[in-house]
C-alpha cells in the first residue's frame, strides 16, 4: 500500500477562523503544523492542542527566521493577515506592514530555507471591485477599491515575482464570503457568524442598504479542501474559490431565521459606503486545476454553523 507523505508544515494566522479549521484538517491527515499568530483577530481556544503554536507577530522577521530555521518546513500556508476594510481605511499603513510587509518576510524566509510552496489566502470578494463581469473570472483585471484590498493584490505580485525571479512555488486562492465554525461574529463582516449571534440570542439584527446585495458564500470546510488541494495542485496559479451561487443578504436572513426559529423581523440601515453590490466568483478555474467542487449547500452550511454555536460557544 501506497504510504502517505507527511510534512512539515507552517500555517500563518493559525488561530483565526480559517487558519484553525485548516490547521485541525492537517493534523487529521496527519501533517506536523506549526502555527505563527499574534492572537491580534484569533484565539488561542479554537487552536488544536496539537500544533504547535508561537505567538509571533509575522511583521518580525528576526523571530521568523529562528522559527523557520528550527522547523525547515516544507509548505507554508500563510493567513495571518489585517482582515478587517474599515481599519485598512482608517489604516491604510499599518494594514501595508502586516499583509505587505508581513508577507515580503515570508517570501524571504521560504526562499532562504528552500519551501517547497507556499499557498496564500487572497481575497475574491474585495479584490475584483464594483464593475467586474458576473461571474468573475481570475482573467479580470481586479480593481482594488479598499487598502485591504490593495495590500492583497500587492501581495499576490509580490509572490508572482519571487516566483518569477527565484522559481518560488505557489497557489494564491481568492475566497469569495467565506462562513462556518469559529468565525467570530465581533467584525463588521462575517454577516453569518453576526445573524447567527444575534438570532440565538433574540436580538435585533440589522441589515444595511435593501438587503438585495448578492453573495457568493462559501463554507469554510470547502475553503480548507481547496488549501489541503494545493499541497500538490494547483502550482503557480490564481484560482477562485467560491460557489458560483448567487444568495441575498435577504435569502440568507430567511433562511437562518427559519433554521433558528427567530421571529424577529430585520432593522433596515443605510448602505454602507463600500459595500459592493453584486459579488459572484466563476470557479471553473478551481473544479479544473484543482479537481476541487464546493460540497455543502448553504442551507446544509449554515445548520452546520448554527449548530456549531450552540453547542460552542
Ligand atoms: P481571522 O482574522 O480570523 O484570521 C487572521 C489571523 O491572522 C488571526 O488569527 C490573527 O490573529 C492573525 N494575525 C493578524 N495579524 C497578524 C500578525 N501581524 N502576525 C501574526 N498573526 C496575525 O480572519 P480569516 O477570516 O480567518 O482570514 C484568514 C485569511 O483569509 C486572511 O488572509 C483573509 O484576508 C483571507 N480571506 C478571508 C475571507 C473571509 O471571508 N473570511 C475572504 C477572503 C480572504
């Protein structure tokens, strides 16, 4: 019988939401993982008792290097990253040192101590802007309308040129609304984990603009699949990963208040300035290069997040 190869593996931003559901799935196929995270958005609770975790800022180089000197990993999948748009605009400089800054110094790093490829978490939903094509394809030229946005497409040619340049390896997956267990519903995104708080504990919820924004939600156990795909898939490329399936903000409060018998109705706010109507990613990309579909439904996605909650949090 074929034996299964395991790594050595850095996982970046390990204690946030998709970093910890990524980091339990590699241990579950048994992967060795270390974990890098400041706990600045994370939380050390929701991490697997068997990675093994340095809470390290990624903006520190010096204490990177003694890391990837100790461990000589194999794959770095990098998340850690200033997440929230609000704060890249109120912020715009220090949101650049951590995902600009802060990915250079891994790029650096793999080089140095010869990463077989590193995979990085990009973003669909804010990278393209308000004008692209339905469905948006990875051949449209995004056009960033946030410095969050910005500092993740400046990361993705940062990694094209080391690639470029020193033949480093890489996939970089743009996620469309990514939900599931262990996303915190304290951010301003992350509109399932807020329904879900809010809905559970008979609070008003509140829904900006009219509510027929679209949303391609993806579940987070899809998103950590297409990761654990790009350990051998996938090389050098720029892939969506996304459902293709248009949802209103509308869609999803019925089909969550059904699910949590909430029977309140929701408190209409103006829109918020940024907010981009229509987000949709094609993913023929990710089914060819990757082999990778999404599997759960919304419905089937959002039970499994409310139960999460219930029995979490
Ligand atoms: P998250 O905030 O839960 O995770 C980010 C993690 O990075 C946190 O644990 C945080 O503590 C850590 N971190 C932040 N700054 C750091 C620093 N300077 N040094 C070390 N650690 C640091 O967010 P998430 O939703 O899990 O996002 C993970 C990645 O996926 C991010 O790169 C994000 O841009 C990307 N992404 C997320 C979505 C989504 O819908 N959630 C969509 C597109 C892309």
């Amino acid at each position: 019988m074929e034996e299964k190869i395991k790594y050595k593996i850095l996982v970046t931003g390990g204690a946030g939401f998709i970093g910890s559901n990524l980091v339990d799935k590699l241990i579950e196929i048994g992967h060795t993982v270390v974990v890098v995270d400041n706990l600045s958005t994370g939380n050390a609770d929701f991490l697997s008792p068997l990675a093994l975790f340095y809470q390290q800022d990624i903006r520190d180089y010096k204490v990177l290097d003694m890391i990837f000197e100790s461990h000589k990993f194999d794959y770095v999948f990098h998340l850690a990253a200033q997440i929230s748009v609000p704060d890249s605009v109120k912020n715009p400089n220090k949101d650049a040192e951590i995902n600009i800054m802060g990915t250079l110094n891994l790029l650096e790093l793999c080089l140095k101590y010869g990463v077989k490829k590193l995979i990085f978490s990009s973003t669909g939903g804010a990278i393209y802007g308000d004008n692209a094509p339905i469905p948006t394809s990875e051949e449209y030229c995004p056009h960033p309308m946030s410095p969050y946005a910005i500092s993740k497409l400046a990361s993705e040619h940062y990694i094209r040129f080391f690639s470029d340049q020193y033949s480093l390896n890489y996939s970089i997956l743009r996620y469309s609304n990514v939900y599931g267990p262990k996303q915190t519903p304290k951010g301003e995104a992350g509109v399932v984990a807020i329904f879900t708080e809010k809905m559970l504990n008979n609070e008003e919820t509140y829904i900006y603009g009219d509510g027929e924004q679209v949303r391609d939600f993806i579940h987070v156990y899809d998103v950590v699949e297409a990761n654990i795909l790009s350990l051998q898939k996938g090389d050098k490329e720029v892939i969506n990963i996304s459902t293709n399936s248009k949802t209103t903000i509308n869609e999803l409060f019925n089909i969550m208040k059904k699910e949590t018998e909430y029977n309140k109705f929701p408190i209409y706010k103006p829109q918020r300035a940024g907010d981009i109507n229509v987000s949709l990613l094609s993913n023929d990309k990710a089914k060819i290069v990757l082999g990778w579909y999404p599997k759960l439904k919304l419905q089937e996605g959002v039970k499994n997040t409310i139960d999460w909650y219930r029995t979490s949090i």
